[in-house]
C-alpha cells in the first residue's frame, strides 16, 4: 500500500489545522508553497537538528541558525512531527525545553535515525 506524500501538492490534509483553525490566510500560505520547497525546508531543518546531536534543537535556534522566519520555520517542524497519515515523525521531543531568544520556554527535538524527510 502506497503511503500518501505529505510533499504532495494532491495530499490535500492540513496538520497545521489546529494551530490556525482554518485562518483563511493561512489556508492560502500553505497552498502556494510548492512540495519540493516544503521538502527542502524541512530537510535544511532536519540536517541542522541532526547536526546538534544529542543537544538536539529548538524551531527558535533553527530560525536563528538558518536564518528563517518564524512563519516558514515552523511549519516544516509540525509537518516532520506528523510526516502525513501513515508515516513515522522524522523528529521527536521529550521532556526538556530551552529558553528562546525572547525568553520564553521552548520544546527541544531531535531527529529519528533514517526519516530525513
């Protein structure tokens, strides 16, 4: 059985719903994002995590790191939490936060061996 490509521009589920209920502009922003530009987000994303080792990262230290906006960066960490029905998450958090730029508490990730995205 085929499992669906997350990357897809036919893979029509949004996982990031819950956040933005719907919010009409951001229905749009996902849609006009092409799949390969998600992919390769989310595998810039993914090889930064990966290369903190067992520091692991924040979407905060991402965003600072490889200079993205917040907007762009986090969406390519709800997607690798989810990866689409049927897929493993390529990343995972425990119990540990650090501290963002602004101060507030951050979940921290790191990446599942073998599920770049």
């Amino acid at each position: 059985m085929n499992q669906p490509d997350m990357f897809d521009p036919d893979f029509q589920r949004d996982i990031t719903r819950n956040y933005h209920r719907g919010n009409e502009n951001s229905v749009a922003a996902n849609k006009s994002i092409r799949a390969d530009i998600k992919r390769t987000i989310c595998r810039k994303v993914w090889d930064f995590i990966e290369s903190r080792g067992e520091f692991g990262a924040t979407c905060d230290e991402a965003e600072e790191v490889l200079g993205l906006l917040h907007q762009t960066c986090s969406p390519s960490f709800t997607l690798m939490k989810a990866m689409g029905e049927g897929h493993e998450p390529a990343i995972f958090s425990r119990e540990l936060k650090r501290k963002t730029r602004s101060g507030r508490m951050a979940q921290v990730y790191w990446t599942e061996p073998g599920r770049r995205p």
